[in-house]
C-alpha cells in the first residue's frame, strides 16, 4: 500500500463502529417500548396479542431509528403520540369502569377515538412545527397506530379502527390549517 491510500481493513473497520453505534442508539427505544407493553398488560390486555404488537413496534421502532432520516426522526414523537390511546384503558379503570366483553364499547370505543384524535393532533403539530416531509408523518402514524393498538384493542377491532379514525379526524384539520 502506498503513502496516503486508505487502508481497506482500517476503512472496514470505521464503519463497523459506526454501524454499531447507530444500532446501539436505536436500540435505545427498547425500554419504551416495553413500558408501553407493560402497561397494556398491567390494563388486562390478552399476552399473546400484546407481546405480538410490542414486537411489531419494537422492530418498527428500532427500524426506523436505525435507519435514520426524516422517519428515523418520527419514532418518539409516534411513540408520545400513541401514548394518549395506549393510556385510555388506564383512564378508563382509574373512573371505575369494569371493562368486560362487549361492555368495553360503551367507554372503551369513545376513550380510543378521543386518544387517537389527541395522537393526530399531536402528530400534525410536531409536523407543522418541523416542516417535515412524507416518511415523518408516515413513520410517525405507523408508530403511534401499533402503540395506541396495545391498548385499544381494549375495545377490540372497533377500538383500534376507531383511534385510527380518530388520528385522522383529529390531525388533517390541524396540518391543514398549519400548511396554510
């Protein structure tokens, strides 16, 4: 090799560092991730379904952190988004509400509409607030919708298509009014 030509191994071995940090950063999320699984359990969520849903946001998650850019941007404020209907079920006990079988639809569909309205406010703020582009708020819905599932599934399909539809009733007239 001569003077001033990269070394190769030297080169191979920067970037494995780099890849490592990367990944150890992103992997950071983990321990939220498993709070917010948690949680869903503490609220009574069936094991199966909430393990399989947390995995599915931990492998988004770190994914996207890993990857970086606009939607490696979008993980925490998907996860403070998702937060608001994943702690519906929790509101939902501290009033004393029972929720068993079909009596989960007379609270627990209108507390996951309400917790995905607040997620789309919160995800069309942080959108206007930033600029961001497309894979922001992709990545950000994504996040917020497998967080927010892992308790509103509380209230069965209904409850987790009624926070998405939430997201969406509550954050296009935010994003809207801030694009303007």
């Amino acid at each position: 090799m001569a003077a001033g030509e990269p070394d190769p191994r030297l080169e191979a071995r920067a970037r494995r560092a780099y890849e490592l940090g990367r990944l150890r950063a992103a992997l950071r999320l983990a321990p939220l991730v498993l709070a917010a699984a948690g949680a869903a359990i503490v609220c009574g969520r069936p094991l199966p379904m909430t393990c399989a849903l947390a995995v599915a946001l931990l492998l988004l998650s770190v994914g996207l952190a890993y990857a970086g850019g606009s939607a490696g941007r979008a993980v925490y404020p998907g996860l403070l988004a998702g937060a608001a209907p994943l702690a519906a079920p929790l509101l939902m006990a501290t009033v004393g509400h029972a929720c068993f079988g079909p009596a989960c639809a007379s609270l627990g569909l209108p507390a996951c509409i309400l917790g995905g309205s607040l997620a789309g406010v919160v995800i069309a703020r942080t959108t206007a607030r930033r600029d961001a582009d497309l894979p922001f708020v992709l990545g950000a819905l994504a996040v917020a919708a497998l967080t927010g599932a892992l308790g509103c599934t509380i209230a069965g399909a209904a409850g987790v298509l009624g926070m998405l539809a939430g997201v969406v009733v509550g954050g296009a007239p935010v994003l809207a009014a801030a694009r303007r």
